[in-house]
C-alpha cells in the first residue's frame, strides 16, 4: 500500500490548489478531520473555507470521525451547486 | 448508470428529455413527472451569460444513484431518472432533466420533487457563474463566513439560502 493519499479538488478548491490532483503523503490512517487539518496546513489558503469543506473518501462521503487511509482517493467536495 | 431503477448519469451534450422519461415510463405508470432545470439569465441580480459546470463524475453518478434508490424504498412503486449535464452551458439551455413515474400522480410529484432537492443538496456538481464580474463559483465564496475558523471582521450582510440554487427555478 502506497504511503500517500490521491487528493482530487473540485471547483473553488481547485482553484486554490492550483491542480486537481496532488499525492499528499500519509503514513498511517488518521480521521477525515485531521486529515482536512493536513490538507489545509500543505495549502493555507483553504483556511477560509474549512467551515464549508466536505470529504469524500473512495468516491463517498466521508463522517469526520471516518478514517483516512494511506492509497485512499480523498476528495475535497465544496459546497454543492447542480441542478 | 442503470440498475432498474432508471437512468442516473452525466453528459456533455445537449440533454433529451424524451430519453430521461422513456427510462421512467412502463405499463404500470400512471403518472409521470418531469422537472427540467435551465440556465437563467441572471443569479441575485447579476447578470449571468454562461455557467460552467463541473462534476466529480464517478461520484456524482453513484450519489445520483443512491438518491434513486432511497427514494424507491421511500415511495412504492416509483420509477425515477435524472441526467445532468456538465460543461458549458449558455441562457436557456437545459441543465437537467429528472423523471418520476408512479402508479398515481400524487406519488410522481412528490418523488420527482424530492428527486431534484436531494440533487441539489448532496451530488457533486458545481457550477461557475460567468457575467459582467467575472467567474463565479456558486457558493464558494458565499461559505467563507460559515467557516469555524476565519474571523477576519468583514462586514457584510447577506442571508445564505441553500434551498435554492441561485440560477434556475424560474
């Protein structure tokens, strides 16, 4: 199992972000908030909207208290707008 | 996506409506109902000139899915579908199209109303407004002042209505 995590960024996040896509490194599971604190220590620039971030682990909305697992696809979901 | 229950998917091209309620529509409908969500012309008095959606594909399919099927166990006997469409999308074109059909009417509005509102509320889809200011994603900026964290003393005052999406429903 790989040691870092796929983290996707959609949208506003994204932008911030500046890619899409980017390897974070993870060496152990950790709860999905925690692992938003990682997420946002790596970009600071989130900081303002770690109020209104959702995770998604492997494709499903994650709990905060849901782990976070090393070669686990992490998204960062903003606040929703379809239909 | 199908799985007998309808059709939940996403598409680049120009939606048809006569394909989303075929996928709903069988002998024992009695009744079917059809929402179509279009691309308005302007959102809280900005004028909008082309929105650009943008979904987390796998995701927004299966989550599309899973509302299917709640709301196949919430309300016998309904049949539902819904496809979004992402990309750029100009004043008037279609955004989505979701169809509900049911043995009697009255289960059909109430299926295809909850259908679109759990959309909205929890698939992945996001949308950039583009008009006189600039792009826009809806709702990104708006949530900065929900944020546990940020206290940075901006004064503005605006009410947060997450129940409707600012460019549709005329």
């Amino acid at each position: 199992m790989s040691a870092e995590v796929r983290l996707l960024a959609f949208a506003g996040a994204r932008d911030v972000i500046g890619a899409g896509e980017v390897a974070l490194p993870l060496d152990a599971p950790e709860p999905a908030r925690a692992f938003l604190e990682r997420v946002v220590r790596r970009f600071p620039a989130l900081a303002p909207h770690r109020g209104s971030l959702r995770l998604a682990v492997n494709g499903a909305y994650a709990a905060w208290d849901d782990e976070v697992r090393p070669g686990d696809e992490v998204a960062l979901i903003p606040p929703v707008a379809g239909g | 996506m199908s799985d007998g229950l309808g059709l939940f998917d996403l598409r680049t091209e120009p939606l048809s409506v006569d394909e989303v309620t075929a996928a709903v529509q069988h002998g024992g409908a009695g009744g079917t109902v059809v929402f179509l969500g279009s691309v308005r012309d302007e959102s809280d008095g900005r004028a909008v000139s082309l929105l650009e959606y943008e979904a987390y594909p796998s995701m927004a399919r299966s989550e599309m899915a899973a509302i299917g099927a709640e709301l196949a166990r919430e309300i016998p006997g309904v049949r539902l579908a819904a496809v979004h469409r992402v990309g750029k999308l100009e004043v008037g074109e279609l955004a989505i199209v979701c169809a509900a059909s049911a043995p009697h009417r009255g289960e059909a509005f109430r299926a295809c109303r909850a259908l679109i509102d759990r959309i909205k509320e929890r698939v992945t889809i996001w949308k950039r407004e583009h008009g006189p200011d600039g792009p826009y994603w809806v709702g990104w900026q708006d949530a900065r002042c929900l944020g546990h964290d940020e206290r940075d003393g901006h004064a503005h005052a605006h009410t947060h209505t997450p129940e409707e999406g600012p460019t549709h429903e005329r």
